[in-house]
C-alpha cells in the first residue's frame, strides 16, 4: 500500500508528515500507530502509542513505544490533513 504522505523528523516528542500537496501536518507524542508487520512481538493490526521519536546511526526514523523501539517502517499512521 502507498502511503499517501512523508514522514520526517521533527523532535524527540515529534514528526512531520508532509503530503503529496506539500501540506504539512505535526504529530505530537503520544500518537496512535497500527502495527503493519509482526515486529519483535507486536502482532500486526495491533494499534501502539508513540512515547517517544529517536533516529539511529544511519538517519533512519526509529518509534520508542512501552515495548522497546522499532524502525518506523514497521507502523501504519493514520492522518488527516
């Protein structure tokens, strides 16, 4: 599935998404997120809060949520802009 938006860094407790019109839209922790693949014992369909953003050696966006902290790419963000 295609997102229809992409997500940046914005701060530890922050994203950006940006969307195909160039709208921008600020994520706050905690937000909502649905598990898109069985990641390190989260089910997929699951729905996880974001506590906290972080980013690895290689600039890769990273969630921190009560279970540990997983690459973003394992999560679905639901938004409206």
């Amino acid at each position: 599935m295609k997102k229809g938006y992409t997500i940046s860094y914005g701060s530890t407790n922050s994203i950006l998404l940006v969307n195909s019109l160039g709208r921008i839209r600020q994520l706050y922790t905690p937000f909502r997120v649905t598990v898109a693949e069985d990641v390190e014992g989260l089910k997929s369909g699951t729905c996880v809060y974001v506590d906290e953003v972080a980013s690895d050696q290689q600039d890769r966006l990273i969630f921190i949520t009560n279970t540990g902290a997983y690459p973003h790419s394992s999560f679905r963000i639901v938004a409206s802009f």
